[in-house]
C-alpha cells in the first residue's frame, strides 16, 4: 500500500458558525475606526444626536459588510487530507492554498472562547516541527464529531507514514493529574504575578486619563487622589489588593479545570485547562528538551513549585516554554515526572553546592546596581541621600542567597541545575537533547579557579540557554567533558 495515498479525505468546510467568527473578526479590526469620529467628538465636548447617528450607521453598515464577508470568506474556505499532506485552501479576492506534510505535524491542539462553547464548536490548531508562536494552520470552527474524526483521521495517517501495520483505534489517555479547586485557589495567592498586574492597573488609569477631556480629568485628580501620608498608604495598600485578586483572577482563568494526560503508547502528553477558552495541547514528549521546576519566592516556603517544558518546535505562548503542572509539591516533582515524562525524572536533591571562594563574588555583584544608585543619592542629597547606602547590605545578602542556591548534579544521563533570580529555578536536561555545552572563564575567574557554565537546547524559535556562573573550573571542565563524551 502507498503511504502516501493510504489516507484520502475529501475537501470539507468549517462549521457555519465560521461565518459568525469571521464576521466579528471583521468588525473587531475596523470598530476602532468606524467609532474614531464619535470619540474625538467626545473627546472635544462636541458629541451631539447627528454625530451619534452617525456612529450607529457606521456600525450598522460595517456589521453588514462584516455579515457578507464572513459569507464569502466562510464559502471559500475548504480543507482536505491528500498526498501524505493537510491542504487549506481560503482566501475571497485572492485565493491562496496552504500545504502541511503530515510527518511535519507535532501536536493537534484544541481552543474554545466564549463564542464557540456558545455554539458547541471548537477551534482546531495544527503545530509544525520549527514553528514559533503562532499555529501552522488554524480551523476556527469545527463541530465536535468533525473535529475528532479530523484528529483520527490525522493519527491514522501519521502512523500509516511512520508505523505501518499500526493498530487504527488509538487507546483513551491514562489522566495523571487533575488540578483541584483548593490547588487552583492556592496557585492563584502564591502565583507572583502581581507586580504584573500593578502594572496593569497603571496602564489602564493612564489610557482613562489619556482618553477624559484636561479639565475633567484635573477635576476627577482633585477629588479622588489622596491629600495626607495616610491616605497615600491606604490608597497604595488599596491598588496592591486589587492587582492581587486581579493575579488571582487571571491564574483561575487559565488554569481552571487543569488536567495532564499521557496517551497509552507513551509518546505525548495531552493538556486541558481554562474556564472561559478552554484549551487542549498535545505535547510530543520527543520534542521536549528541557523541564524547569520553578519555586516562587510565595511558593518556596510552602514547599510548592510549578512545572515547565522546553519543547522544540512547539507552543502557542510566546516565550518558548509551557506550563506542564501549574502547581505540585515539591518532594513530588520527581516520581510526578516519572510517570509523565521519566527521561526527565532525575533526582532534585543533594546537588553538588558552589565553592565557598565565589561566595563574595555572587554578593559583590548583587552589590553594585546599589551602589550605582546610592552613591550620587549619598553625593548630591548630603546628608539625608545617605540613607540611600542602607540599600547596599540587602543587595549583598540577596547574593548571598543566590550563591546558596545554585548547585549542579550530573545524574546518569541527565544533568541538574540550579539557579535563583527571584524564584528558585532547578532545570533537568538529557544529555542527548543539548545543543551546545562549554564553559568561560574570566580573567577574574581564572585567578579564582572559576568558570561558568554554558549549556543550550532547543526550544522554541530558537533556544534556551542555561547558565551556571562561578563553579569551580575543574568541575566545570568535567561537566562539559562527561556531556560531551556520552553524546558522541
């Protein structure tokens, strides 16, 4: 039998449902512009009833616009499963088709908003071997039935490349973990997200301040901002309660209903999770080079960390790596990736700690940005500005603890490293998935007997990189001599 031609699938459409999904993509990206001139003329204190009517007519004939585009954009939209590859075609004014070859396919993810839980369709996303981002090729709407058979039809031709004579009925996946609603809860209070959200909060106050009239945003200042040292603590408590229960919000969004499966022939990992879009992801364990367990600075002294994977050619998010687990115990990272992912299960304990000699090394260099900001303080504000130097000696203690925690271990064919910036970060990488491994050393460091460490995988649209700063030079040496050695 040809495998190329084992697995035919006639062209087919999305749902109709893509018609509505098309149509308010349409509006989505000229709303703004359509609203522009209503807008300004608020903006200008000039918004009367003939400028509203017009705001209304220029919505009412872009969701028309919109309504007939989906239409068209819906109708020329076809896929199909032909000559060992997945074919799109779409396109209204200029038609384009797309080619996928099947063995480059690595995982057939799932996606569901608001608008399709709605209608009962969801989103299908095929990833590429080397793609960033953004998924190869995106089906916004597909019916249930539609959306499974497309991904039996897709494993059944996949084997039929690699595995011919493969059993068609592909076993349900065995559920590993699911994350409960206390663990939820607890993952959203200790997530250290909220110097994001803070950030969150100014820039909306700023784009309202941007967007009110001066005098009435000069008025509303007046009235509302705080006037005594108290109020201003009360308002800054205020603001950093609600960026946290905001942190909080965003991690039950995400993660919500959290369920890690592995597939019956061991080679992928499924991932459920999300309350308003509901995400499903396939992670090809073969693609995975790395795996971080991350201790926040919240999480740390409750024993708890969060799980991440370095994966090739694969990940929706940007920034090249994916949440495995959001929250475990730490003691149980181990035997959790032993039965998830056991080239990865290398113990996470006793590693090998940094020489006592890079000890001031770590404090001196946590020292300067202090220093680089209290000095002119000291100079310029003399005597108040020397205040400023009770930075340095907490800068100094930070690396301190920073040199406390990192260490390293070379387990069988697995190599341990540990780091900390804020959060405690342990990474477990094969030796087979390495890219690059080598160390540098410094002048300072060779008088030392110092060097670092250096090791990269791939990851993502390029690759991640590890590093180990002022280990000592022969264990470093050693290191990089037993890596390379076994990969050869």
């Amino acid at each position: 039998m040809n495998s190329s031609a084992a697995v035919e699938v006639g062209e087919r459409r999305l749902h109709p449902v893509g018609m509505l999904l098309s149509a308010m993509t349409t509006v989505r990206r000229w709303a703004g512009i359509s609203a522009f001139p209503g807008i300004a003329a608020l903006v200008n204190g000039e918004f009367g009833m003939r400028t509203l009517i017009l705001v209304l007519l220029a919505f009412v004939v872009l969701t028309l616009l919109s309504a007939v585009w989906g239409v068209l954009s819906w109708r020329a939209t076809t896929y199909r499963i032909s000559g060992g590859a997945f074919h799109l075609k779409r396109g209204v004014l200029q038609k384009s088709e797309r080619s996928l070859p099947l063995e480059h396919v690595q995982s057939v993810n799932t996606v569901q908003g608001i608008v399709q839980r709605v209608f009962g369709v969801i989103e299908l996303r095929l990833e590429a071997a080397g793609g960033g981002g953004e998924p190869e090729i995106s089906l916004s709407a597909l019916s249930r039935p539609a959306a499974r058979e497309l991904r039996e039809e897709l494993t059944r031709a996949r084997r039929t490349l690699d595995e011919v004579g493969e059993p068609l009925e592909e076993p349900s996946p065995t559920v590993l973990r699911r994350l409960s609603t206390g663990e939820l809860l607890v993952a959203g209070l200790t997530s250290g997200q909220i110097g994001v959200a803070i950030s969150v909060v100014a820039g909306g106050s700023q784009i309202v301040d941007n967007l009110l009239p001066g005098d009435l945003a000069e008025r509303l200042s007046e009235a509302l901002l705080p006037r005594t040292v108290f109020a201003v603590l009360l308002l800054a408590l205020f603001v950093a309660l609600f960026a946290w229960v905001l942190a909080i919000f965003g991690t039950v969004l995400a993660h919500a209903g959290f369920t890690l499966s592995r597939s019956a022939d061991g080679r992928y990992l499924h991932i459920k999770r999300g309350l308003l879009n509901r995400y499903e992801t396939t992670v090809p364990i073969a693609r995975i080079q790395a795996v971080r367990l991350v201790e926040g600075i919240l999480r740390q002294p409750f024993g708890l960390a969060a799980l991440r994977v370095e994966s090739a050619g694969f990940g929706t998010e940007e920034g090249v790596s994916t949440v495995l687990f959001p929250l475990l115990r730490r003691r149980e990272a181990e035997d959790f990736l032993r039965a998830a992912a056991p080239l990865f299960a290398a113990p996470l304990s006793s590693l090998e700690p940094l020489p006592a000699r890079a000890r001031g090394r770590y404090a001196f260099r946590s020292s300067v940005p202090a220093l680089l900001v209290a000095a002119p303080l000291a100079f310029f504000l003399f005597p108040w500005g020397l205040l400023a130097l009770t930075l340095v000696p907490p800068a100094a203690l930070y690396g301190l603890v920073r040199h406390r925690a990192a260490g390293y271990a070379l387990s069988e064919d697995r190599v341990v490293l540990r780091t900390r910036r804020l959060a405690r970060t342990t990474v477990v990488a094969p030796r087979e998935r390495l890219q690059s491994r080598g160390y540098s050393v410094s002048p300072i460091q060779k008088r030392r007997k110092l060097a670092t460490l250096e090791l990269e995988v791939a990851s993502g649209r390029g690759g991640a990189a590890f590093r180990l700063v002022d280990l000592a030079g022969g264990a470093a040496r050693g290191l990089v001599d037993a890596l390379s050695a076994r990969s050869r």
